[in-house]
C-alpha cells in the first residue's frame, strides 16, 4: 500500500477540498484524511500511479507538494537534518563573508557548490580561505542578527523527540553554528566542520577532514547502527548536492526548497511547505504536533 499526501505552505493554507478529492477520484484511492485542514491531506493508493510526476507539475503551479510513499514504516526513528538554508533560512559562510566584504562573491560560489557545480571540498576550502583575518567575535553577531530558523523547525524537533525518535545535525557549515542550533531546536548531536582560529582570528583555514557528502552518509550509517535502526527508518532532509547521498540512503529523503539539480534525484521534493511536512508525511496531524 502506498499513502499521496498533498501538501501547501501552513502561513498560505491554499490546499481546498476539491484538488484532494479530484485527485483521489482520479486515482481511485481511499478516503481522504486532513492532516491539517487547507494544509495538509493524505489517502491510501494501491499503487504509485503511471502519471504521478505530470500530476505533481500541475500541483506546483496551485501551491501544492505532491508526495506519494509506502505506507508501512512511514514513521521514522531518526531525523538526520542539514542545518544552512534547512534548518535554518541562511547560509552561515555567506553570512561571515557579508562581514569580510567577500559576500556576493562567495555567495555565487556557494550556490554553484550546492548545485553540484563544484566539488564541495574545494569550494568550501576557497571560501574559508576569503574569511582570513575575521575576528571570531563575528560569529556570535552572525548568529544573533543574521540566523533565523527554518518554519516549522521547533515543532519538528518537539514532535519527534516526543515520539523516541532521535535527532541529529549533519552540516557542511561549521561547528560554531550547528553547536548553538542544535541548542535550540533540540537535537541530540551536531556534525560539521571547524573554523580554525589563531589569535581571537580566523586563520581561513578548516579542519581536516571536511565535512562533506561522503561524511553524511557515514554519519547516517553510524548513528543509525549506534541507535540498533537501520538507515530505512531514518528521514533525511536536505538543500544541497552534498546531501544527495544522505538523502538516497535514507528511508524518507526529503529535498526541501533544494536546488533543481538535487530535486531531480530525489522522490520526495518539498518546495511550498516548511518543515512541518516532515511530520505530515509521517501521517501526524497537527493535533498531533507538540509544543
């Protein structure tokens, strides 16, 4: 058995009745259950329909995310989360070059590495190299003026630490950041790389070795052998092309407003809704959410 779920933006609650129940006729699928009345809707399928990806382009153009998954095992123990433009709405080397008076030109390189333009470990060691002489002091202001979280972040966390699941913070940014994120939202561990400093200043220098794709799905195979799961009752959700491999292994691998080349790898693509719909397509109901 198979669950479509159909999905909008919870601050623009555009999903109506008809779309779901046209849909379900068409489809000839089971009584359609609202998770999350103009949000959030889902109804069983007997199958993955031959037409799903034409159905999912014309739902785009109303505001509407389009998922259809097995049913058995929907419910995951493990959220392993990238934090930049996931998580959180920034990219936090964007915002340390704005500081350096690098920005735009390390936010074209950094938008090219997360499309897969570029080798990430390359682009990641140019960019740091362009923050030499930055005080370290910076962060903090970063962090406190710059970084705002992610919609639906907080109740994701919450609702799935309440369920036993356990949460984990895989970034290719820096431990600077995912330490304080992962501190307010609620993960269990944080995984990224390390700004090296000398002298209250950043030396534009990372830690070897880098974060990069490979070292998510080593993070993923690790915490879920640790935890006594497999990597199949996991959800992933992720941006960028470094996160396609975590994304792959993963039970549930969600591409979140992610660049078009990573959306085009991954079945499960989130472009109107916030994180919230990780939850919605577990088949929690906002009645469900805690607080």
């Amino acid at each position: 058995m198979f669950i479509a779920s159909l999905l909008t933006n919870p601050a623009r609650p555009v999903l109506e009745r008809v779309t779901v129940e046209s849909l379900r006729n068409a489809w000839g699928g089971g009584d359609a259950i609202w998770l999350d009345p103009g949000v959030a809707a889902e109804f069983v399928l007997g199958a993955v329909p031959a037409n799903l990806w034409e159905v999912w382009q014309g739902l785009q153009g109303l505001g509407v995310d389009l998922v259809v998954q097995k049913a058995e095992g929907r419910k995951k123990r493990l959220l392993i989360a990238d934090m930049d433009s996931t998580m959180i709405q920034q990219e936090c080397i964007d915002e340390l070059a704005d500081e350096a008076g690098v920005g735009a030109h390390v936010a074209g390189i950094t938008a090219r590495a997360m499309n897969g333009e570029l080798d990430f470990e390359d682009a990641l060691r140019e960019r740091v190299g362009l923050l030499a002489g930055l005080p370290e002091t910076v962060i903090a202001g970063v962090i406190r003026d710059r970084i705002t979280l992610m919609p639906g972040g907080p109740a994701l966390l919450a609702t799935m630490k309440a369920n036993g699941a356990y949460a984990a913070l895989v970034s290719g940014g820096f431990t600077a950041f995912t330490a304080q994120i992962a501190t307010v939202l609620g993960f269990d561990e944080n995984r990224a790389n390390t700004l090296l400093v000398e002298g209250g200043k950043l030396t534009g220098k990372v830690a070897d070795p880098i974060l990069g794709k490979a070292a998510k799905v080593q993070a993923l195979e690790e915490i879920s052998a640790r935890l006594g799961i497999t990597p199949e009752q996991a959800i992933a959700v992720g941006d960028g092309a470094n996160d396609l491999g975590m994304l792959g292994l993963a039970g549930a691998g969600v591409a979140l407003h992610a660049k078009p080349s990573v959306q085009a790898q991954c079945d499960i693509r989130i472009n109107h809704g916030d994180l919230t719909a990780l939850l919605f397509l577990q088949g929690y109901a906002r009645e469900d959410f805690a607080a």
